[in-house]
C-alpha cells in the first residue's frame, strides 16, 4: 500500500463514513449541492487539496477509494475543486488521478470557472491534458464571459496561449471573443501589463490590431493603448507602438491615452506617448485637456512635463462643458481642495482671476 505524508491525518475514514452512511461516488453530481459542508466533507476536501498541491497522485486515489468521499467535492467559500486546484498548480499526475477517479472537468467555481480556465493561467501540462486527452472545451466562458485565453492573456501564460491557438477547440477566433463587459484577449493583456502576450496576439492572422477597440457593453470603447496607459504599464505601451499603435487613438469619450495617462499620474508612458506624436492639446468630449485631469488628481509631476515640454497653458480653459465652462487648472485644484498642487500652479502662472 502507497503510504503518503498525508496518510497520518485520515483517522479511520472507512468507519467515518459508515457513520455518516453516504457514498459521495455513487451520488448524481448534478443533483446535489457539491459543496462541502459536513465535517467529514471538509476534512476529505482539505486532505485531496493539501494532496493536489503537491502532485501526490498516488495518494489521491488512496484517499478517494479508502473514504468513498466525492471526488468532485467544492469548497464552500471559493466553490473550487481539487481539480481546479490542481490546475492551479500544474499538478498533471494529480489531475490524472482525479479524472481516473470520475472528476469533472466542467465543474464551475463561484466565478464561474472551470479547471481549463485555471490551467490556462498557471499551468501548461494540466491545459494540454484537458484539451488534448479530455478534448475540453478550450472556449468555455467563465461568469464574466471570459474564455481560457482571456485568462492565459491576464496572466502572461505565453505556452498556454501557443497551445490554445493551435487547438481545435479554440484557435486563432479567440482572440476575437469578447467578454460580457466587452474585453478582447488583447485588453485584458494591455490592462495587466503582458507586453510579450500583446505580441503574440497581435498579428496579422488573427485580424487583431494594437487599436482595436473595447466592445459593447463597454461604455468608453478604450483601446488596448487606452488601458495600458490608464495602469501605467510602460513596456505594454512602448509594445503596442512599436506595433503600430496610434498615440492619439481616442476614446468613446474622445478621450486619447494622454488623458488617461495624465489622469492618473503616469509619467513615463506621458512621455513616450508625447515622443511617439502624441498631441496633449486636445480636449475631450467634455472639453478636458490632459494637464487639468492631471491638475484635478494632484500629479505635479505630469503637470510639470505638460507644461514645459508640451507647451500646454496653464491657463487654458474648458470651454465646452456646460457645467464647468471656463474651468482651468487651478479651478479643477481648487475644486479638490489640493493646497500644494494650487501654490504649485500658482507658482508656473496660473491666473487667480480668471472666472
């Protein structure tokens, strides 16, 4: 008999089990609430976890055939399964041993994901078992709509993404798969900063180019430069230029990724976007310029840049929003009751008079 490090935590399950008078096994999982609930449930689940972990196979099905316990048994707080869990942790031998015994490969957990979305973002092996040996489905949508390469996309899986652009179930179309908020593969990408992921999606075959925009539902429609600038991701940004990305591609909102970038304070992609052509002088649907959302938010540092290497003026107004026409900069610093940021542009000229 295969003795594992675990095996000195099972306290005669064969007796628990009687006592409790349930074979989880021989139960319709489709008819019964999965979760572990009872003592004995938990103590099983945690038991094939802690196993899974580790890849200790043998002791996997040891466990699952001395306790009779349901293989396919979930957490009650993530809805997670051993497999899911051994996906996590690229586990394949252990994964093998949970499919002989009967698990389900398309078990949801509370976000709605399946062990081939948690494969595509931490594992390979696990992934190519799925799909190859299980024929998975390599498009299955989460909760969020997200497919397996959205996942993989997200987490830089450059192996799971080769692998899922080659398999029958999912292909080169998913990179056009949008999910429920409107995201492509190549958002979530740009949004999570996987420069080398944006270079593998981003060719020609696929039909997918560096300013393909957000789709519906998605209120602002931004591109992937958009997001990349939005969470200062700078090598993802000096990626999709170097891709052919336009610098001042704008917004639903007319919003170009200066705004986004001078918004929330990131300098560094302020100045590639500004060395790659970008112009910092337009305005927004609500007549915005870069330098006032970044006057609005506190960023001295892009307020600087804005106003000595892209000549903006500090006393630029907004002459387009009807509730805040002829704003300035220090209208918006005011507004924000931001001390340091009002002497500051005091300081570079700003008009304390203007109305």
């Amino acid at each position: 008999m295969y003795i594992s490090p675990f095996a000195s935590h099972i306290i005669n399950v064969e007796t628990a089990a009687q006592m409790i008078h349930v074979d989880f096994r021989h139960q319709n999982t489709q008819d019964r609430q999965l979760e572990a609930t009872t003592s004995f449930e938990c103590d099983m689940l945690q038991q094939l976890i802690n196993a899974c972990k580790i890849g200790e196979a043998e002791y996997i099905i040891e466990l699952v055939n001395t306790s009779q316990c349901d293989v396919n048994m979930k957490d009650p707080h993530t809805g997670r399964s051993a497999m899911h869990v051994a996906c996590y942790h690229d586990q394949s031998g252990a994964l093998r041993s949970l499919l002989s015994l009967g698990a389900s490969f398309h078990q949801l957990d509370h976000s709605g994901a399946t062990p081939v979305h948690v494969a595509a973002a931490h594992g390979l092996e696990c992934l190519k078992l799925l799909l190859q040996d299980y024929h998975a489905d390599g498009c299955a949508r989460d909760g969020a709509g997200r497919t397996p390469l959205s996942h993989a996309a997200s987490s830089g899986n450059l192996e799971a993404i080769s692998v899922l652009l080659t398999h029958p179930s999912c292909g080169p179309g998913a990179v056009a798969i949008p999910d429920a908020s409107g995201s492509l593969p190549i958002h979530q990408a740009a949004s999570c900063g996987q420069a080398q992921v944006l270079k593998l999606l981003i060719h020609p075959l696929h039909g997918i180019g560096p300013d393909c925009e957000e789709e519906a539902p998605a209120p602002r429609r931004r591109s992937p430069l958009h997001l990349a600038a939005q969470m200062g991701h700078n090598a993802a940004v000096e990626t999709l230029l170097a891709l052919g990305g336009n610098p001042g591609v704008l917004d639903a909102q007319d919003a170009s990724p200066c705004h986004v970038a001078a918004e929330n304070g990131h300098l560094g992609v302020l100045q590639m976007l500004y060395q790659a052509g970008a112009t910092c002088q337009s305005t927004d649907r609500d007549g915005w310029l870069p330098l006032q959302l970044a006057a609005s938010q506190g960023h001295t540092n892009c307020v600087d840049f804005l106003l000595s290497a892209c000549g903006s003026n500090v006393n630029e107004v907004n002459m387009i929003s009807a509730r805040n026409r002829g704003w300035t900069s220090l209208h918006c610093a005011t507004k924000q009751k931001d001390v340091q940021m009002v002497l500051h542009l005091l300081a570079c000229g700003a008009d304390p008079t203007l109305r």
